[in-house]
C-alpha cells in the first residue's frame, strides 16, 4: 500500500460522520370489507326481491282480505304468532343444554323469515345452527338437535295426517286431481333418490365414516333429552301444537272467506299438501305450497276459486305480512351477533 492510499484513508477517518435518517413508512390502512353490514341489509333486499317477483300474487291476496270476516282474519293472525312459540319449544326441547329463551324466541321468528327467502328449511336451519354455537352448543350436539327437530315435527305430522284420515276417511276426494301416472312417478323418484343415496353410501369410506359418527352422536343427544321429561314434553308437545297451529291459521281464513269446508276436513287437506311438498326445494315453498293447498282444498270440497282466495289470503297472513318483520329482526340478531 503505497503512502498516498494510506494518507485518503486516514483522511476518511477523519470526516464529520452525517447522520443517517430513518424514512417513516407510512402504512396505507386496508379497508375491511363490512361483512356484517352487508349481512344486516341482505334480508332486506332479498324481501323487496321476492315482493316485486310475486307483486300481482300480494295484489290479489289483499283484494281478498279486504272482502273476508275480519275476526276470523285475527283469530288466524294469532293462530300465526303462536307457532314461533311452538317452534322454540320444540327447539329447546331439541337440546340439552338451555337457551336463553327471548333471544330463542326472537330467532325462529327471524329463521320463518330467512326460510321463506331460502329453499325450503335451508334458511331456518342455518339461523338456528348459528344461533346455538353462538349460545356455546358445540357443532356435533347443535346439528344433531336440528336432525332430532326435524325427525319429530315430521313424525308428528305424519302421525296427525293418519289419524284424522283413519277419523275421517271421506276428507279428501282426490278422484282425477291427482292421476295414477303422477303417483307412480312420485314414487319412482323417491326410489331413485334411495338408491342413489344407498351408492353413495357403500361406495364412498369417509361419507359412511361421517354418517356413522353423527348418527351416534345423534343418538346419544336423543337419548339425554328423552331422560329429561321436560326437554322430551317440549319436543313432542311442540312437535304435535306445530302443524296443528299451522292448520288453525287456514281453517280461520277458510272460515273468513266462507269457504264451505269443514274444520277437520280443512287440517287433513293441510296436513296432506304440506306433507306432499316438503321435499320441494322451493323458498317458503312458494308456488308449490301455494298450488297443492288450493288442490287439497279443492279434494276437500271447497270451490275452486274460494279455495284459491282462501291460499291466497292464508299465506298474506302467514308468510308476507311477517316477513319485512322478520327481515329486520334478522338484520338486528345479526348485528347484534346474536347469530
């Protein structure tokens, strides 16, 4: 190293050392997406959706309100306000564990709404399965309280259907509304859909594992709530008072509109139309409710055009009169995290 390297060297050494400064990154704030915001407001356009797609069916249901006998119009309003209250019990009596009741209360009257906006029992079924992990039930115990539900409001209206048919056996005149052809094809469909499920079932290990292990969990969980005599009355009382309510609405607007039908004859062509669509993957099952209560009515002995209006003011006071209700009740739960 000669002298002059050495010397710039030391010279380097020497120099006032300039301090160095940091440069703030500044950090540009990530806008979250308001999930549960959207959520609030969902059910909301959802209802205006669904009421601008059936807006002559409103039209036409009001216009027959307006001509019916107005007590018997309550007596069908209220007969509606009491099948929420069934709903919970049969909720409750579904679960071990307890649910605090208002806030079990104010969800089947949301989960009625989100059912009529969602195919049939979808939207009722994602509520409550929120609702109760929400509560702190665990998934296997809250899914298999939904599968005991509804296994028991089935079984109960099944049941109901056979009695009152075995009572009174000239209820329905189906005759040539319902062709052979239809039945055989019903039938051949539901054969199908055993079959395909049975393949499914035998073809695939982790599908049978997981049916498996939630049918023994289903079991335990049905076995711990039929131990409780309460939870076992709130589940089958609610099961049975469910339908029943259900029918009592119709029956009150058939009386209103002087439809010509009598009490038990109006539940057993209820109870046979909805048994007969609720596999109908429809929301709220609209237009194939709608289309086999006017049927059933009509095999019942009603005329054709009463029992038409008659559908039509039913399901006003059943499915669109609580159903912005019941959109903005959602919307609340929601925000209020309660689902």
């Amino acid at each position: 190293m000669d002298v002059t390297t050495v010397r710039l060297i030391e010279r380097t050494r020497n120099l006032p050392r300039i301090p160095v400064r940091r440069i703030a990154i500044r950090r540009i704030p990530v806008r979250r997406i308001p999930v549960r915001q959207i959520l609030c407001l969902l059910p909301l356009v959802l209802v205006a959706v669904v009421a601008v797609r059936h807006r002559a069916v409103l039209a036409e249901g009001f216009r027959h309100l307006g001509t019916a006998e107005w007590p018997w119009l309550a007596a069908a309003v209220g007969t509606t306000c009491l099948t929420w209250v069934a709903a919970a019990c049969v909720r409750q009596g579904a679960l071990v564990e307890r649910l605090p009741a208002r806030r079990l209360l104010a969800t089947q009257f949301a989960a009625g709404a989100a059912n009529h906006l969602l195919p049939t029992g979808l939207g009722a079924t994602a509520v409550n399965l929120r609702f109760m992990t929400v509560c702190g039930v665990p998934l296997g115990p809250a899914s298999s309280a939904l599968a005991l539900y509804l296994l028991a409001e089935s079984v109960a209206r099944v049941a109901l259907l056979l009695v009152l048919l075995a009572a009174f056996p000239d209820a329905l005149r189906l005759g040539a509304l319902v062709p052979d052809a239809a039945v055989g094809l019903l039938l051949l469909a539901a054969g199908a859909v055993l079959c395909v499920v049975a393949a499914v079932l035998l073809a695939v290990r982790r599908v049978r594992a997981a049916v498996r292990s939630f049918l023994r969990t289903a079991l335990g969980e049905a076995r711990s709530v039929h131990a409780r005599p309460a939870r076992a009355l709130a589940l089958w009382g609610g099961s049975f008072a469910f339908p029943l309510l259900q029918a009592g609405g119709l029956v009150a607007v058939g009386l209103a509109l002087d439809l010509g039908v009598s009490v038990p004859h109006m539940v057993v062509a209820y109870l046979a139309a909805t048994a007969a669509v609720a596999l109908v993957p429809t929301p709220g099952g609209l237009g194939s409710v709608d289309a086999a209560l006017v049927v059933a009515l009509v095999a019942a002995g009603g005329p054709a055009a009463v029992a038409t209006a008659v559908v039509l003011a039913y399901r006003i006071i059943t499915m669109w009169l609580p159903l912005l209700p019941g959109a903005l009740t959602l919307g609340a739960l929601v925000r209020l995290k309660v689902i």
